[in-house]
C-alpha cells in the first residue's frame, strides 16, 4: 500500500520507552547484547522450521547476525537472516510487552529503590535499544512470505507500520534490520572495538557468526561460535564459562556452581549447567518454568521441556542431544521416553553436585542455599523419589547455632534417649524464639528446627524422616521429651506427675471456664516458664499451616 499507518504502543511499553529514551543509567552496553539474542533467536527459528520445510532457507542457507556501524549517517544496524516478522508480528512483538522479564523490571521499578539499576539484571528486551537511539527502525521480511514491512519509532507513545521501499526490500531479503539511529551521547557505538568489546564479553558463545562489518564493507566474524559444551572440560577455562553463562542464560552475575559433563552410551548428551549466584527474576513467576535450552545436535529446539524439576528452576544452561529426532515437535516432548530418562539423569545429577559442593565448601553452598533454598525446599514437597537426599541437603536455622544446620548435624547432637527431630514453624526466627512451647525443649538442651519460609507448612505436612528419625512438631499432639533428661536438677525436682489431684483439679476448672473453644485440657512437661499454651491435636493440621492458609484464602 506504501500509506504508513501510526500506531499507539500499550501503555505499558510507552511508560518503558519513556524510561529509556531518557535514561540516564550508565550501563547502556545491554542494548547490544538484547539485539543479538533477538537475532540469534530468529535464527535458531527458521533453523528449526527449516527441518519441516528447507524452502524457507532457500538461497540463503548461511545464518548470521551483522553489525554495521555507519559513522557518516550516525548510525548502527544489526541484521539477520533469520525468521523475520510479518506485518502483524511487528504490531504484536514490538507494540506490547509479552515476556515476563519486561513486566517483572517494570514491577521491580514500582517495587525497589535501585529503578533502573534493574536493567541489567532483568534485561528489558528490544525496548533497551532506546537508551542509546533515538530512533529506531525495524526492517522485517518474514520467511516464506513475499513482503516486507518497515516499523519506525522515536519513542514516545506511538509507532508507524508502513511497506517497505523497493530499496528496503532489496536489501533484506528475509530476516531483520534493525538500525539505530544513535544518540549524541552513544557515538562510540559506531567504534568497531567497542562493539568487539561487547560482543566478548556478552555474546561470545551465541552459536551464529556475529560479523562486523567495516567500512568497505568487509565482514569479519567477532565472536567465538562455539558450542563450549561439546568442548573437553580441561579445553575450557573459568573465565570461558564465566562468559559462556552471561550469555546463555543472560545474567552478568557470576556461575556459583558449573555442570559441565557428557553422557555416553544408551543415550548420548551433553551437559553445560550452571547456578546463578543472584536469583534470576522470573523465580517468584507462578508458572515455576525453568530456562535449561534443549538443542539437538546443535540445533536450538527449545527452552520449554522442562528438563529439570520446577525445585530446580533457577538452574539455567544447554542440553546438546545426539540421539533426538530434530523433528520432535514442540507437544511430543513432553512423552517421549529419551527426553524423560535425560531429565531424571539431570536432577539427580544436580543433586549430586549440590551435594559435593556442600562437603568440598560448605560457605558456598551455604551462599548457594541462601539464594535458593527455599525454592529447592518446594521438592520436599513434590519430589518422592529423592526426598531423603533434599532432605540431606536442606539447611536450617535451629535453636542451637546462629548458623545454618543440616540434619546430619542435628542427628549427631542428639540429647540421650533422643528419638526424635523436632522443629516449629512459623513467620519469623524472633518470634519463634520467644515460642513458649521451646521452653521444655530448651530446659533439656534439645535443638529445634525453626522453619519460616512458607513452603515449610506444606512439606511438613507430610511425614517426614532422617535416618530413620521422625521429624516432628512442637505445637502439634502430644509431645512427650519423656526420658530425655533436663539439663540442671533443681529443674528436675520440682517436675511433678501429671495426675496428682490439685492438677486434676485446675484441668477441670479451666476446661469449664473454656468450654468449646477447646477440646481438651492437658498437663503436659512442655513449659517450663510460661503457665500454658496452645496446641493442635495430632492428627489436624499443624496451627501455623492453618493460619498461613488462612492467609492465602484457601
Ligand atoms: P524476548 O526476546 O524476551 O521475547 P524482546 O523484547 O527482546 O523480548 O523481543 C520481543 C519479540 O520481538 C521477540 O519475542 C520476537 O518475537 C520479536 N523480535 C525481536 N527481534 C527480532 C528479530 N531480530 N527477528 C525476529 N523477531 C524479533
Ligand atoms: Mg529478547
């Protein structure tokens, strides 16, 4: 048609653009590694569709994505050949915000102090490009279909869509062009040694060529390409996965932990795993997805078959098969028998060297567990099959330290004739502390757990044991420390049995001063200071189970 048409941008990107038009955070490199993870997604897409339908590479089979600064124009493009976008996916893609790391940094700005600060840590997509350009135009020509679209933005609140010019069209003949139109300020994003700078440090490993292209025109490939997983372990240094998990998993953290291994036999993979150090930003996301990027000999296929655990979600990195079909479609996944034998390999492996890191150092792990504990803890819960090993691996604040405890700890300070784990749980470590239904536990010196995340209600709902210990809780039946000793006699002497008259006695009047409120009236060796409290019968719910669902409506 040639006749632009102006559109309004959601309100929401239009808030976004606004913030980045006029940024005045420092750390604007992102932009560059946003665009070449865009462009690097477009490729692994037509890569992918290609296996049903190699038209769509025809006459140009060689993926890539190019930089071409253009100083005399003031100007920096990013191009691929990739899958492109039609007319309605421009409106769509670049219109409105889709992903949840853009909602999460528009949230974490309402939220938190640092504002834009987040940036860099919640990466805002395409949008970030308005940090560095004032305007932007995106050149698209979408695989398989004859036209090609242009959509132009100066920020602000709208945008225009309009068919590309014969010139335009000529000169992207499938995939996108996106060119910056940079701003005073970001003239050294027209210097080849800074975008080389850039595309070290962030995006070194992504697996198309990234050429810069001078200004003869010359390309000169700028990155390393390498599938690093498929490299031997002593090939590869710490900085090499240092940089290899900046760029799969979009962070600029460092790794805490790094899986690096190969499977061979029945099935053959490789496996490039790492634990963030900081919590990525989608953890709290109720869909619990995790990010680990299946690809089949090389080839991206997706990031969506949930190959570890959802307890396991912050686990981010590449599973390279040799053995899946290329053509396993999106929805078989999920029950195809390969793929189920990988992800049960995984998790236990992720256990396992979980596991190592807290015998080898038990200050990162700890630092580990800090992070993600309480997510991990959601297995308890959920994962029968390796619920002794979580266990093993859960750390807890308890009674008896003011660092975190396992249970092996716990098992090994047992009090004489000590048959039992105990914990309480509830909103904070303060408040528990001051729990008088401690104070028995506390006259016989013996260590309670003191649970505060919410997921402890649920898990602990269920019977749990460690070597052979029962756990059990403090404000749940009868509890009785019986032939555990107190720790100082004169204590000990004034304990009376429980069924002496004047006991009787006061059991009955406050009973009846009570009436239904309460079911029973018990003696009980619990307290030692307080003169009573409350607790929940053994068999229903624990009381702080009860209130946190309360709390949650259920
Ligand atoms: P995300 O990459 O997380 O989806 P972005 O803001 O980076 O979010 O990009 C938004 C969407 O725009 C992408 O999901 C994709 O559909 C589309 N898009 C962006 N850049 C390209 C590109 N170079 N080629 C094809 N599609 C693109
Ligand atoms: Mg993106």
């Amino acid at each position: 048609t040639g006749s632009a048409q102006t559109h309004q941008f959601q309100a929401e990107v239009a808030e976004l653009l606004n913030l980045m038009v006029h940024s005045v955070y420092s750390e604007t490199d992102v932009f560059l590694r946003e665009l070449i993870s865009n462009a690097s997604d477009a490729c692994d897409k037509i890569r992918y569709e290609a296996i049903a339908r190699p038209e769509l590479l025809a006459g140009d089979d060689k993926l890539a994505i190019r930089l071409i600064p253009d100083s005399a124009a003031k100007t920096l493009t990013i191009a691929d050949n990739g899958i492109g976008m039609d007319r309605q996916e421009l409106i769509d893609n670049l219109g409105t915000v889709a992903r949840s790391g853009t909602k999460a940094f528009l949230q974490g700005l309402k939220d938190a102090k640092e504002g834009l600060g987040l940036i860099g840590q919640f990466g805002v997509g395409f949008y970030s490009a308005f940090m560095v350009a004032d305007r932007i135009e995106v050149v698209s020509h979408k695989a398989g279909t004859s036209e090609t679209w242009v959509w132009i933005s100066a920020g602000g609140a709208g945008y225009e869509v309009a068919a590309a010019s014969d010139e335009q069209a000529k000169a992207v003949p499938r995939g996108t062009r996106i060119v910056l139109h940079l701003k005073e300020d970001a003239a050294r994003y027209l210097q080849a040694f800074e975008l080389e700078r850039i595309v070290r440090a962030y995006s070194d490993h992504i697996l198309f060529p990234i050429e810069l292209v001078d200004d003869k025109g010359e390309a000169r490939q700028v990155n390393a390409a390498s599938a690093l997983w498929q490299r031997a372990k002593s090939e590869v240094t710490t900085e090499d996965y240092t940089q290899a998990y900046r760029s799969i998993a979009m962070a600029f953290d460092e790794p805490a932990l790094t899986l690096h291994y190969k499977v061979e036999g029945r099935q053959s993979y490789a496996v490039l795993l790492f634990v963030p150090t900081t919590p990525p930003f989608d953890l709290s996301d109720p869909a619990r997805k995790g990010r680990v990027k299946l690809y089949v000999r090389r080839v991206f296929i997706t990031d969506d078959a949930d190959l570890l655990p959802a307890y396991l979600r912050f686990v981010r990195g590449v599973v390279d098969s040799e053995d899946l079909p290329l053509n396993l479609s999106r929805e078989m996944l999920q029950n195809n028998p390969q793929v189920k034998q990988i992800r049960s390999g995984l998790a236990t492996r992720v256990l396992n060297e979980l596991e190592g890191l807290a015998t080898k150092d038990a200050d990162a792990f700890a630092k580990v567990w800090g992070a993600f504990g309480p997510i991990v803890k959601e297995g308890l819960y959920e994962d029968h099959e390796r619920r002794a090993q979580l266990l093993a691996l859960t750390r807890f604040s308890t009674t008896a330290s003011d660092t975190l405890r396992s249970l092996k700890e716990y098992v090994a300070d047992l009090k004489p004739n000590q048959t039992e784990i105990y914990y309480l749980v509830g909103d904070s470590i303060d408040r528990l502390k001051s729990n008088p239904k401690l104070e028995a536990a506390r006259a016989r010196g013996v260590e309670v757990l003191l649970l505060t995340d919410p997921i402890d209600a649920f898990w602990t709902m269920m019977p749990q044991e460690f070597e052979g210990k029962p756990l059990k809780s403090l404000s749940q039946g009868d509890l009785d420390f019986g032939l555990i000793p107190l720790l100082d006699e004169a204590g000990a002497k004034e304990e009376k049995p429980s069924s002496s008259d004047e006991d009787q006695a006061i059991l009955t009047a406050v009973k009846e001063a009570l009436g239904d409120q309460i079911s029973e009236v018990r003696a009980s060796q619990r307290l030692t200071e307080s003169a009573a409290c409350l607790v929940a019968s053994a068999q229903g719910r624990d009381r702080e189970l009860e209130r946190l669902l309360a709390r949650q409506n259920r």
